[in-house]
C-alpha cells in the first residue's frame, strides 16, 4: 500500500493506547497537553499511526544501535 492509500486510517484512543502497549489515561493526559499530534473530529480524538511514531521517537533517548 502507497503511504498516500492509508492516510486516513485514525486510530481510536484505546486502539492507539493498545498499539503503544500504554494505559488509555496516560495518552488521554497527552492528548490534554498537546505532547502528541492528533485529529480532532467534532468531540472525537483520533491518532495518525504516523504520529504516533513520531512522537514515540521523539522520547527515545540514548546512543543509536
């Protein structure tokens, strides 16, 4: 699949939190202080995998492998 065929495939915020292996609360309070990228749609919450990635990479820390 092109990268440009998938994006608008939104991840839930518990099908995010499950993906990130991280409890619901914890991206919820992400969410609440804009540490992490996402899509608002009316009241729903909605995350980009490609976001999530980034902002996974954006905490690594340490001497690359």
């Amino acid at each position: 699949m092109k990268p440009e065929e998938n994006w608008l495939e939104l991840l839930t915020l518990t099908e995010a939190a499950q993906l990130l292996k991280l409890k619901e609360s914890r991206l919820r309070k992400a969410v609440f202080n804009k540490e992490v990228r996402f899509v608002k749609l009316g009241a729903l919450v909605r995350f980009k995998k490609t976001h999530l990635e980034e902002w996974v990479n954006r905490r690594t820390f340490g001497p690359a492998a």
